[in-house]
C-alpha cells in the first residue's frame, strides 16, 4: 500500500477571546493582563486589553486528538482598579473532522469570561446598573440620560449619551460583549448652587448730656481682612 507523502499533517489553530468591563471611567488599552494557565498552573499564553475592552489571545495549535482544560484568570491590573479575582475554567476538545482534519471546540463550563474592574475611589460618583444580557451577535444602540428631576438646589444634566454594544460570536459558541461610547466616557454633571440668605444686623445708640440726633453719627461693619461690607446712621 502506498503512503501519500504529501498529505498535511491534521491540525487546529484555537484564538480565545474573552472581554473586559471597566466601570468608572473608559479604558485607554493595555491597562490589565490576562493568562491562560494549563492543568499544572503553568502560563500558557498572555494578552492585554484593547479599548473597547476585548482581550484576544494568541492562537494555541493542536495536532491531535485531546482535551484539554485551562484556567483564564487576570494577572495585572492598574493600580488605580480594583482587581478582578475570578478564574474561569476552559476546556478545549479536539476532534477528527473539519478543512484542515481536527475540530476545536471550545467551552467555558462556568461562564463565558467577563473580566470587570472597577474605578477605586468614587463610591458615590460610580453610576452601575444591573447586567444587560445579549442572547445573539449583533450591534445595539442605546442612550443613557439621568432621569432624576432638579430641585433641592441641584439641576439635572439633560444631555443624551449614546452607549454602542458589539456582541460578537467567538466562532465556538461563545458571545462576547464589549461597550463603545462614540462621545467619550459617559460623565453626568449636576450643579448646585444655594440661594443667599440675608441678616440685618443692629445696635443700640445713647447720648448722654444732649439730645440724640438722627443720622448724626455713622457705623461700619468690617470683615476679617478690614473691608467695609455694610454702613448705616443711627436713625
């Protein structure tokens, strides 16, 4: 029986794409670092974030066979952000089939990787809402506005903010959300301003040995630095 020397050797290549969500403030990419560690702890690959917040590992090929199962966790995180803590666990089966002879599929058993950091110093400046969850790739357009009415000295921000979602489909059955905000990262400004308060302030004036006359006499009130602020006659 002949053997075809020219036949490819079978093989797979795998790009794992996860996705990152900062809350707080827009990131500029590259600010985090994420590993892919095997069964053994070992550190397979590393990626950073981009932008928009999608993190895409270089590919990892497979020749045969197998199953493997991985651990993507956060491994550097900017100083200024809370870390994210959690470690997702991977697995990746090959099998025979496919274009180039071996299949990959790749299964996240837990969840499909969502690293979220959060800005450290704002507690009462971070607006948060609950999870927005996307079911199909696509694009979805939003707009963000406070909805708070003013008073009590303080008036609402009535600008309208777009906020763009790209879900994306990882080509293994995966979705991945990452957040552009086309007029920068969303900053609501509300002001307040207090209205003034006004005092009359009065003393008492007594002549001795002639009869007080009106408007004879004048008075000054001075603040900490010596300037007249107020002046009034006795009347």
């Amino acid at each position: 029986m002949d053997h075809d020397e020219s036949a490819a050797p079978a093989y797979v290549d795998v790009i794992l794409t996860v996705s990152k969500n900062a809350i707080g403030e827009g990131l500029m990419g590259g600010e985090f670092e994420f590993a892919l560690f095997d069964e053994a702890g070992g550190e397979l690959l590393r990626a950073s974030n981009a932008p928009d917040g999608l993190i895409k590992f270089p590919k990892l090929s497979f020749t045969r066979v197998e199953e493997h199962h991985y651990t993507l966790k956060e491994v550097i995180s900017h100083p200024d952000w809370d870390p994210d803590i959690y470690e997702y666990p991977v697995t990746i089966t090959i099998t025979q089939g496919g274009p180039t002879g071996l299949i990959a599929d790749v299964e996240y058993p837990e969840e499909t990787p969502g690293f979220k950091n959060t800005k450290k110093g704002q507690p009462c400046s971070l607006i948060e809402f609950p999870e927005i969850c996307f079911d199909k790739p696509g694009g979805y357009e939003f707009t963000w506005k406070e909805i708070s009415g003013s008073g009590g000295g303080w008036t609402t921000d009535d600008r309208v903010i777009p906020v763009i979602v790209t879900v994306t489909d990882d080509g293994y059955g995966n979705l991945t959300a990452t957040v552009d905000y086309p007029m920068g990262f969303p900053e609501f400004i509300n002001r307040y301003k207090v209205k003034k308060t006004c005092i009359i302030l009065s003393a008492k004036k007594k002549a001795e040995g002639a009869p007080l006359p009106c408007g004879r006499f004048e008075f000054g009130v001075f603040d900490d630095k010596g300037n007249l602020i107020a002046r009034a006659k006795n009347g």
